[in-house]
C-alpha cells in the first residue's frame, strides 16, 4: 500500500485547495421594465416585474 513519506505542508495543501475556493460572479441581466441591473430569474428589486407582470403591490 503506498504511504506517503512526508506530512504534506500547508502551502500545498491549501494550493490544491484553492481551486475549490474561486467562485465566479453571478450573472446579471437587465430588467426590460426599469433597466436595472438585476439577477436572471427572479423578480426586479426596483420595479417588482417579473416576465412582464407586477408580482408584488408595491
């Protein structure tokens, strides 16, 4: 079985770790109603319109 011969060293293990760590930004889209910046998929934080509709009474 094979073992390893040395403990591996905190730098190495944390720069293998690393690439687990790197999150990608989300994705924004614009809002046809008000044209704000908002996240795809959910309701406008500034107009309340989702797929063209008024969601919540503001």
């Amino acid at each position: 079985m094979a073992v390893p011969k040395r403990k591996t060293s905190k730098s190495k293990r944390d720069m293998r770790k690393s690439q687990n760590m790197k999150k990608a930004a989300p994705g924004v889209s614009i809002c046809p109603q008000c044209h704000e910046p908002k996240l795809p998929h959910r309701v406008c934080p500034n107009c309340n319109y989702y797929d063209g509709k008024n969601v919540l009474e503001a």
